[in-house]
C-alpha cells in the first residue's frame, strides 16, 4: 500500500513540475488502485494482531493519500477530499492511542500528530483530549515543552474565534483568553531563551552593490544562520508568534466595547501589532537563507564581516521550499499583518506551490480554508 501511495504521488507530482499528461493519467490510475486496497487493509489495522509496522504503514500511506488530494487541489475544489485523509489519519492514530499494549511512539506516530495539529489549526478546529499529551507520542526535553505550548495556541485560537461577540456576562471569559494569549507568547519568548548560543542567528544588510533582487528577499535585512536544520526552527517559532499575537488582538477586538478602557485597548493593541509586525520581518528575513538564496563567503574569520555571495541563478530545491511552507502558510492567512508583506508572503508561498508541485500550497491564499 505505501508503494502504490508513493508511486501516486511521485508520479503526479512530476506530472505538475515537467507538464507530463501521461504521468498525471498514470498516478491516476494508481491512486484508484490505492483507494481500492485501503479501504480492504485499513479497517484491520485495529486487530490484536497488528503489530506496529501495521499502524506505521497505515498512517504513511493515508498521509501521503491525503498529500496527493492535496497537490492535485484547484481554486474552487472542495478540500473534503484531503480533509478525510486527515480524519483518517486521526481515526488510526487513536486506534494506536487506545491500545493498551502499544509500543513506544515511533518517529511516524509523532510527525502524523504533528500534522494532524495543522490541519485542526487550519480547519479551526480544536484537540481532542486524547492527543493533548505530546509525551506520549514521542515528544521530548526541548521539542516538547514547545509542543505543550502550540497544543495550546490551537485550543486558544479555537475558543476566540468560537467565542459570542460582546456578550457582557462573557467579558471576564474573553479577557481570561486575552490574558492567556499574552502568557503564552511570553512563554515561547522564554522557551526560546533555552536555546544554545550555536542555535543564535545574526542580521546582515544587504547593500545596493549585493545587488539583491526582490524575489524572496523581502527587504534588504537577511538572517544568517549556522545551518538549514536551525533556520527552519527559528522560522517555526516566528510563524507560532504571529499566530499567537494574531489571536490576542482577536480577543482584544471582542473585549474592546464592553471591559478595557480606550487607553489600555489602544495600548495593548499597539503591542500586538508591534510584535506582530517585528515576527513577519523576522520570518521575511530568514527566507532567503532557508531557500539557499545567498552563501557566506567563509573565507573571512568573522561571520558578521564576511561578504555574501547573492545566489539567485540556482533553482530551489524542493526539500528547501518544504521548510517554508507552513511559516508561509501560517503568515497568509493572520489578521493584522502589513498587507504589503502579506502579499509578499503570498507570492512566495505560490512559488513554493509551484516548485513543490503542490496544488494546495500554490493557491493557498485563494482558499479560504487557508485563514487561520
């Protein structure tokens, strides 16, 4: 099952990125096979007999089915299509979850949880109970007290945006949510003091003889980093502060006519977009060394005095433009950024559609579904 699943999706996404009709035709095929056996194989992954090799292959391949309905997405296409993958995805997970002679969470237990909390973000949708622990899927020391963090940026995200607006007796809820929303960006700001000083990034200008173009370089501050693997972190935690200050002034939007005074509204509002604004830069700035679109001239002892060599001719690589992704993701659909950053944001997040062959990444600002 999981090579027909990669077969599917390897094949349409050639298709996508070589404009190949016969591979598209042939993935095709080979998904209709998919669906067919899936639905023979999958139902059993809950007998006694099933080992853990059983559920691993199970949620790969209902992953990668789900990422297939995914590249194949159109502006106007339902997602009901991925978002059953997902639901699938979910329902074997929680086989796994309630078995009481389970095996240790596996690296596949723990990325299908960690996507699974994606897709409930984007569909504003919150936890079920059952997956609020991320020990017991395999999250551990520094990765987890970040996880118990975003567990609670979804639940929280949820809760104002189901909240009834401006209802009197429910002030004292909605500026509980509001106090909540500040005490967990204060709490990713102090997990990210726990990192090394190797993980630490530093801020380069370009100036006009770098010749930088516009195309992902949103301005001329570029983050250097000392490696991809890093990057990829600090633009995770820039997009989890955006979300989270995006949320604050959601509920500070419902408490404004009816608990905070004009001042002390006005007051905290300018500090979430302040902190909002300083993370989209943030997240702009890191892009271009994400996507490899300068290089360090290392031959210089001092990191901070070495020239950058501009690398604009190279084609991105597909595992760069997946790093991106979902900080991109996250940046297009928040209320309250700069609309010509988020336009910029959007134009990147389309190219990145078109590298990765990803329907629903290239025309994720079309859909709704994409507001988070």
């Amino acid at each position: 099952m999981v090579d027909l699943a990669l077969a599917s999706v390897a094949l349409f996404v050639f298709a996508q990125t070589q404009q190949c009709p016969l591979a598209a035709a042939e993935a095709s095929a080979r998904y209709c096979r998919l669906l067919r056996m899936a639905r023979d194989q999958i139902p059993r992954v809950g007998d006694p007999v099933s080992d853990q090799r059983n559920f691993d292959s199970c949620l790969l391949a209902v992953f990668l089915m789900g990422r297939y309905e995914g590249a194949r997405h159109r502006p106007g296409d339902p997602r009901s299509n991925a978002w059953s993958h997902h639901d699938g995805a979910m329902a074997i997970l929680k086989v796994w979850n309630d078995n009481p002679s389970r095996q240790t969470a596996t690296a596949m237990v723990k990325q299908t949880r960690r996507g699974l909390m994606r897709s409930l973000l984007l569909r504003d949708l919150r936890l079920p109970d059952w997956m609020l622990d991320g020990d017991q899927f395999g999250e551990h020391g520094l990765e987890l007290d970040y996880d118990r963090i975003i567990v609670r940026i979804i639940n929280l995200r949820y809760a104002s945006k189901d909240h009834p607006q401006r209802s009197s007796p429910l002030v004292v809820g909605i500026n509980t949510l509001n106090k909540e929303a500040q005490e967990l960006d204060e709490a990713l700001q102090s997990w990210a003091t726990r990192l090394s000083i190797t993980c630490s990034y530093h801020l380069r200008i370009l100036t006009a003889s770098d010749s930088w173009p516009s195309t992902h370089f949103y301005s001329s501050r570029v983050y250097i980093y000392s490696c991809l693997e890093i990057a990829a972190v600090w633009s995770q935690y820039f997009a989890a502060r955006m979300l989270i200050n995006s949320t604050r002034l959601r509920t500070l939007e419902l408490t404004r006519l009816s608990f905070l005074n004009d001042f002390t509204y006005e007051q905290q509002r300018l500090e979430c977009v302040t902190q909002l604004n300083a993370m989209a830069d943030s997240l702009a700035s890191t892009v271009p060394y994400c996507l490899e679109r300068f290089k360090v001239d290392d031959s210089t002892s001092s990191i901070h005095q070495s020239p950058l060599l501009i690398n604009t001719d190279e084609r991105i690589k597909p595992y760069l433009a997946s790093s991106v992704v979902w900080p991109l993701t996250v940046a297009v659909g928040l209320e309250g950024i700069d609309l010509r950053q988020q336009l910029w944001f959007k134009s990147e997040l389309a190219r990145m559609g078109e590298i990765l062959g990803d329907g629903a990444v290239q025309f994720a600002d079309k859909c709704s579904w994409a507001i988070v």
